[in-house]
C-alpha cells in the first residue's frame, strides 16, 4: 500500500491450524473474566515441538490466556484525517469515525502449549457506541518482527484503520514471535496461527472493557496472502464459540502441496519469492517436526549451515532476501524438491497437520473471496481450488484483474471494507 508494502508484499503469505488450538480460548473470547496466572514456570521456545498448542484446559486455560500485560497508544486519527492516512484508492465514504489504536502485549500459548506472550494491534472507533462489533485482520507472510502490524507503522495498520473507521473494534495480531513476541516465530504452525489470534481478541475484548465498552457478537474475519489461510481457520473456530458475521480473504495460497509449492518449483511463483517463501518453511517447520539434522540435506552450498540465520526475526526482509539466491533451484538439493511435490515422513505429518484451509466444508455464514489471476505469488488456482472445495452456501470469488500480489490487495481492501460497512450499525 506505499512503498515498504510492496517491499513485504514479496514476502506475504500462507498459513494453518486446528479447531482444538483455539478451543481452551473460545469461552474466554465469548465473555469469561480475566483471573487468575499462567502456568508456573512456563516458558516460551517457540520452536521445538509441534505441539496442540491447546493450553492447558478448563476454568485455568480461559483465565489468563489473553490478559493484557500491557499497552500503549500509536496512533490516533480524527474522522477527517482518515483518508489522508489510507493508501490512494483504499479510502471508502463509509469510513466516518475517528480511531485510536493501541499496540497490546498480552498473554498466550506457544508451540508446547506453555505459557508465553506475543502483541498485536487493537484499533477502536472514536464515537460515542458503548457496544462494538468485533473484526479480525490477519496480516501476511512476514520474517523481520518489526514489520509486524503493532510495530511498524506501515501497511496492515491500514487495513485495520479503515475498518475501525468502519465501527468496529478491530484486532490485528502480530502471531507468535513477531511484534514483540517471543521466540522465532512459527510460521504456518497450525495450531498457533488460531490460539494467537483468538487469545488476541480475547485481550481486545478485555482492553475495551477496561474503558467502557462492550465489544460482542458474531466476528468479521479477513486477511491477506499468509492471513488469507488464517482467516479460513479463524473462522473455523469461531464459527463454535462466538460466530462470524462474515470471512473476506484475499489471495491467499490455499493449497500449498497440491498447488503453491509445486508452481513455486515449476517457475509459475516468481522465482526470488518462491525461494523466500520455500527457504522459510522449511527452516520454520524443521524447528518444529525436525525434518533434517543437517543443512546440507535440504540446502545446497554455498548456502547450508547459513539459511536458519536469515529467518531470525532481526534480520530484514531485504537482508534475508539478500542471503538467498535467485530461485529454488539454486538453493534447494534435488532430494528435498521431491520431498516438496510428494511429502513423506515428517514433512508428510506436516503437510497433513497444516495444509486444508480449505478443504471441504459449508460454513454457516458469507465467505467474500478475492484473487488476482496475474498473482505471481499466490496463484490463483488456489483460489479456484478453494472456492470448489467449499460445498455450496453463500460464497463467491473476485478477480481483480492481472494485477501483481500486493495491488491484489490495495484494490480488494476497500471492497472488503465495503462489504463490512453493510453488516455494521452506522
């Protein structure tokens, strides 16, 4: 949406979860108090194992996952300064409040189940309601923590504006291990993708308690490319605990082994960002499923033995990319590439546990799709496949044209935020 957005948007996508990760948070989210300490002596890896990342479970899980440990203002518009805020073309009529937003830390669960923290961004409507529709923003693929929506100042805090200036109480979390979160981030751990998230909103709903206001009812969820995948599983979720208003993702790469992944190797995703995006999962999931104890299994040299460091979270974007060579081939060994098009073992389990967004399924609420069909990065079969997988119900998808990644999102978002204004009170 400027000039660093598309920077990140080479580097924005996927994701995946479990209904059972967010299940020990939902009561929370539905209206439980805040009481209570987490676990004694936990502490936050957020690498090792691929665990359900549930929590523990009971009145004790609900208590503190999602306490807010602190907070602080980063932004604060006037209802007449929003759309010189917003990016050229993302502004909507519609947008007529004010907003505050606030980055949160707040208290959740990591790879293990343990008690850790991660931060995310909380952007309230500046009007008089007492009672707040919630919304979900979900950003996309990100390694450099302080490109995170609560950090930097640039890009997904867009998104999460125009629907505040909407009416609602909107949560963008920064997930686990970004922001200002522990640990190296888990990217595309399933379970994580959704407890973060849900605790977030666990933490809105109980920061705008603290002043005053109610925020309740069924949840709008979008996201873009990474969050896309998100937001289908968010959703799912929800769709048990508080209910959802409505699901808007955009371009996301739904099926990472059935499409993404074999495209990324057959040059169909642009090749630098298909080297960034296949170099990321594949150090990410070893730390969690173990799928080499050697670099050199996966990478070749000159590369093997310096491919983790990239993906530290303090390295940028630019640095990391720097560190990569210009396509798959030139990094990944011929081996691994058939473990990517057919996987096995660990990877197999990985793909198993992480890769159906959106596999078949009737959701009980309005699903919004966008897609580009010029989308170098998430290709739009992902999006074909998903919107066949889905079995019916009130669902369609948006082209927006032979665009790239990033303007698939700069022209989706006021339609989402369109689409938004209609199931809000003005």
């Amino acid at each position: 949406m400027t000039t660093t957005m598309m920077k990140l948007g080479s580097a924005a996508l996927l994701t995946t979860m479990t209904l059972a990760a967010a299940a020990p948070a939902m009561a929370a989210v539905s209206g439980a108090t805040a009481s209570g300490t987490p676990a004694s002596g936990a502490t936050a890896s957020g690498t090792t194992a691929p665990g359900a990342a549930s929590g523990t479970t009971g009145s004790t899980a609900t208590s503190w996952r999602g306490t807010v440990v602190s907070s602080m203002r980063v932004l604060h518009l006037g209802a007449s300064e929003i759309k010189g805020y917003l990016p050229p073309g993302v502004f909507i009529p519609a947008a007529r409040y004010g907003v505050d937003a606030y980055r949160i830390v707040y208290r959740t669960v990591d790879v293990r189940g343990r008690s850790t923290t991660a931060s995310g961004l909380v952007v309230l409507p500046r009007n008089d309601r007492h009672r707040l529709r919630p919304a979900v923003w979900l950003h996309g693929t990100q390694s450099f923590r302080k490109d995170a929506p609560s950090v930097s100042p640039c890009c997904d805090r867009a998104a999460a504006v125009l629907f505040a200036s909407l009416g609602y109480a909107v949560t963008a979390p920064d997930y686990l291990g970004l922001g200002l979160g522990r640990g190296n981030h888990p990217y595309f751990h399933a379970p994580t993708m959704v407890s973060a998230s849900v605790d977030a909103m666990t933490a809105t709903r109980r920061f705008a308690a603290a002043r005053g206001r109610t925020v309740a009812g069924p949840v709008a969820v979008s996201g873009f490319s990474q969050g896309a995948n998100g937001a289908f599983l968010l959703a799912k979720a929800l769709e048990k605990g508080p209910g959802v208003a409505a699901l808007a993702p955009i371009s996301g790469a739904y099926e990472l082994f059935d499409v993404e992944w074999p495209a990324a190797l057959d040059g169909k995703v642009a090749p630098k960002a298909a080297t960034y995006y296949l170099a990321y999962i594949t150090v990410a999931w070893n730390r969690l499923y173990h799928l080499y104890d050697d670099e050199s299994e996966v990478f070749k040299a000159p590369y093997a033995g310096h491919v983790a460091a990239l993906f530290d979270g303090r390295h940028t974007l630019d640095e990391t990319a720097a560190g990569l060579p210009a396509d798959p081939a030139h990094l990944l060994t011929s081996d691994y590439m058939a473990r990517l098009r057919h996987p096995t073992g660990s990877l197999g389990r990985a793909a198993r546990a992480n890769d159906y967004a959106c596999r078949p399924w009737r959701a009980s609420f309005p699903i919004r799709m966008f897609a580009a069909h010029g989308d170098p990065e998430a290709v739009f079969e992902n999006s074909r496949r998903c919107l066949a997988a889905l079995e019916g119900g009130d669902v369609t998808l948006t082209d927006v044209g032979d665009v790239d990644h990033i303007t698939s999102v700069v022209l989706s978002i006021p339609r989402v935020g369109a689409y938004l204004a209609t199931l809000v009170k003005p």
